[in-house]
C-alpha cells in the first residue's frame, strides 16, 4: 500500500483548515446579520403589563355579575326565569 508524502498531506491539511476557516467565517456573518435583523425581537420591552397584575385586579364578585347586575350564584335553583330582552 502507497502512502502520501508529507509534502502531499501538508497541502491537504493546509487547504482543509482554510475551508473550517472559510465556514468559520462564513457562520460569524450569518449570525451578526441575524442579529441585526432580529434585534427588535430579543430586546425585552419597556413596560409591559404583567399578566398577574391584570388579573389580580378583578375580583371574583365582579366576574359573576352578569349584564342586568344579577349574581347568577344567588339564584334559586329550581326557578328559571326568562327575561325579554
């Protein structure tokens, strides 16, 4: 079996670590345009609302009383009324 000169191998060598390089290269490029071009995205807004504090302000009363101001909770079970709208 033949081998490779040293000289050979070293050409090898030498163009496949320019290629990494290249793709090196090539990736930091992709990677500061993708920044750039979503950088609104990644960065965290000012003030936003957080959700906790939206929902804390409702109260349990408030959410049970419909339209006409009627807690449907406090309603006799076995009557129904019907109201005409």
């Amino acid at each position: 079996m033949r081998t490779a000169s040293p000289v050979l191998a070293g050409k090898f060598r030498d163009i496949v670590a320019r290629i990494g390089a290249a793709f090196r290269e090539q990736r930091e490029i992709d990677a500061k345009r993708a920044l750039q071009r979503y950088r609104h995205l990644l960065e965290r807004p000012h003030e936003a609302p957080r959700l906790n504090g939206i929902i804390s302000v409702c109260s349990e009363e408030d959410t049970f009383v419909n339209a006409h101001g009627v807690d449907p909770r406090e309603r006799a079970t076995g009557h129904t009324t019907f109201e005409r709208a």
